[in-house]
C-alpha cells in the first residue's frame, strides 16, 4: 500500500511540475536579422511589404507581431521581429505556400540570417525602476 501511495504522489507531482508532456501554448517571439549588400535587406522588407505577404501573414490565426526595423549601426540590416501564440501557431505558418514566396525574395535578394528565439519571463522587480511608463 505505501509503494502504491509514493507511486501516485510521485506521478501527481510529477504531472503538475511537467504536465502531460506535451509543450504548453506560450508566445514566441522570432528575432530574424537579415544581412545583405547594396540595401538588399531593406529592399527584401519593402517587397515583403508591398506584395502583401506582410498583411496576410499578420492576418494568420496566431500571429501577434511582424514588424521590420532597420539597424541604426549597420544599414545593411534589417529585423524582423515575429511573434505567434504557439509553436503550433509557428508550424502552421511555416505549412503554408507563402514560406516559398518568402524563400524566394530571400534568394532573390542574395540574404543571411540569424534567427534568435524567446519566450516570456517574468520581470524581476529589481528591473522596474528602469522602466518608465
């Protein structure tokens, strides 16, 4: 009976600590910096822009942000900053016929990347005194 009892409490914690093994739905951001040459980057997120592949991956069912800067310290790069509810969110949009449209103006405009991921944190205290709001 005790086996049996330590076996059910340890499966009890062990489902609230890591649930049922599958990943929990969490916002991720998708920090893409393209690099190019002769404004090819900025060239690249004008395109993306203009064609309306902006507009409609915005539109997508889990898209919360999709947003292009430009580096004030390099010229020949531009950020994109990508966030989608989920990692299914994130499949999905990589499932669909504009992934090829994007890998295209990619070629077309000779680019590379560096992708960086994230995931929410709770802001320590500590922090917030350097934020004005």
């Amino acid at each position: 009976m005790k086996h049996i009892l330590t076996t059910l409490l340890a499966a009890v914690l062990l489902n609230a600590c890591c649930g049922d093994n599958k990943e929990k739905e969490m916002p991720i951001t998708v920090n893409i910096k393209y690099t190019g040459v002769d404004g090819n980057a900025l060239k690249f997120a004008e395109e993306m822009t203009a064609s309306g592949t902006v507009a409609a991956i915005r539109a997508e069912e889990g898209n919360l942000r999709y947003e292009y800067y430009q580096s004030l310290d390099d010229s020949e790069t531009i950020l994109l900053i990508d966030s989608w509810a989920s990692q299914e969110a994130i499949d999905r949009h990589h499932a669909t016929l504009m992934m090829a449209t994007i890998a295209a103006l990619r070629e077309k405009y000779d680019l590379h990347m560096t992708v960086d991921r994230y995931t929410p944190a709770d802001q320590p205290e500590t922090d917030s005194r350097f934020i004005r709001k």
